[in-house]
C-alpha cells in the first residue's frame, strides 16, 4: 500500500498546523514543514501524540538549499508527494500597516520573499515529486483580500476596509501563480487551486479574526482532497457577506 504524503509549509502553528492535524486524519502522512527546528518538532510531537503519522522537515521557503534539501529528503523517505500545501506566508516584518504611499519596499521585499518567491521555490522544487504521485494536489494559501473583485466591489465587506500594499498585493500575485501553475498542469493528474481560509484568528492578525484556525484551514483540506472532476485553477474557500453574521458559507471567490 503506497502511502499518501502531504508536505505544508509554515506547519508548526495556526492554519498550517491545523491543516496537518485535519489531513493526518484522514489518514494521510504529514510532513510538518517549519524553519524553527524546536517548534517543528514540538508540532510534530503533539500531532505523533494524537495518533498522527507525523515528521518535522526542516523547511525555510526563503532558503533555496533548504527547500532543495527538503525535496531530497522527501525523495528519500517516500519517493513521491501527493500533497503540497503553500501555507507559510507573512502579513508584515515590521509588524506595521501602513497606506500603500508610506510602505517600506524593505518589508515589502521580505513579504514578497516568504509569500511569493517562497511559493515558486518550493513548488519548483516539489514538483517531479509530485508529478511521480498518482493524483497530485496542490494548495496555495491565499486570501480574500487579494481578490480583485471583492476589493472592488462596494458591497463586499473587504471594500471599505483600509487600503495596504504588501500583503494584498502578495496574495494577488499568490491568485495569477496558481492560474499559471493551473494551466501549465492542465491535462496532468495535477490539480493547482488558492484557498481562502477567511478572516481567521491566529498569531498572523493578533488573534483578531472571526474563524478558528481549525475553520481556516477547512478550505485547504477541501482542496487537498478533491477528486478526479474537481476544479483546478479557482480561488475557493469562506466567503465573508455584509448579511447577518458574515457567514457565507464556502465556495468560488473572484480573482
């Protein structure tokens, strides 16, 4: 019996962690990819402790010999990969929002590096092992605010949020990078879709959101499992209303 492998990067806390949790029980192996040792190996414990199948990979997506090692390592142990899940991912360094006229291109640098290059470096990287996996999925944590659509629609509740630069503009180029993996893919087993976790509470936003991390993550799971006729190329996850509690379910979201 070949085992199914699922790789998430940034897994030692919040969505990612809760998305290891929610894949180990479905009876996948879970590969908590982190760049701090100690706290990956702590998740790693806990989720071995629940019953998980799963290991600590060292994993900094903004260190090209890093992921490369991971992906070697990964060759080693399984010889494939059936899920990868983009989840690491950074709102600021400075720990400041500002208005796209006073950005500081250095943190927005650091930003583009973890959310954007990183994606591209490891989804590079992990790719022949996926394409070696029988039905491969690939997952890019994205989000809401990156969305075109709603952040110009005025009945969207995100349109009269205040307007930044980094993070938005991040998860927008995060939206156009899984089209274009999506469509690359097109006719393989691979399937390449974003998620939107929605307005979650985690370290990430000071605990400020509306969803449980293990909510937040219920949109990559999704994604992760789809099957055979699923869509590729879509932005699919929670969909926040302006009607009652805000709650509107899960489904497409615009680009």
């Amino acid at each position: 019996m070949t085992t199914t492998v699922a790789l998430i990067t940034g897994a030692n806390k919040g969505i990612g962690y809760e998305t290891a949790k929610q894949l180990s029980k479905l009876g996948m192996t879970v590969l908590i990819g982190a760049r701090d040792e100690q706290r990956g190996r702590e998740a790693e414990r806990v989720l071995r402790d629940g019953g998980a199948e799963a290991r600590f990979v060292h994993l900094d997506v903004t260190d090209e010999a890093s992921i490369q090692a991971a992906a070697t390592w990964i060759d080693t142990e399984y010889g494939h990969l059936d899920v990868l899940v983009n989840n690491a991912g950074t709102a600021t360094l400075t720990r400041q929002r500002t208005l796209p006229s006073e950005t500081s291109l250095e943190d927005m640098r650091a930003v583009y590096a973890i959310n954007v290059f990183g994606l591209v470096a490891v989804t590079n990287a992990m790719l022949p092992l996926l394409r070696r996996a029988s039905a491969a999925r690939i997952v890019n944590v994205s989000s809401e605010v990156g969305s075109i659509g709603s952040q110009t629609n005025p009945g969207s509740p995100l349109f009269p949020m205040p307007a930044s630069a980094q993070y938005p503009s991040s998860k927008t180029a995060v939206n156009m990078l899984t089209v274009m993996y999506a469509k690359e893919l097109q006719g393989t087993a691979i399937k390449v879709n974003a998620a939107n976790p929605g307005f979650t509470a985690t370290d990430f936003n000071d605990h400020r959101g509306l969803r449980t991390a293990a909510q937040g993550a219920e949109p990559s799971v999704h994604l992760a499992t789809l099957p055979e006729a699923g869509p590729s190329g879509i932005l699919w996850g929670h969909i926040w209303t302006t009607d009652g509690d805000g709650d509107g379910g899960y489904g497409p979201l615009p680009w």
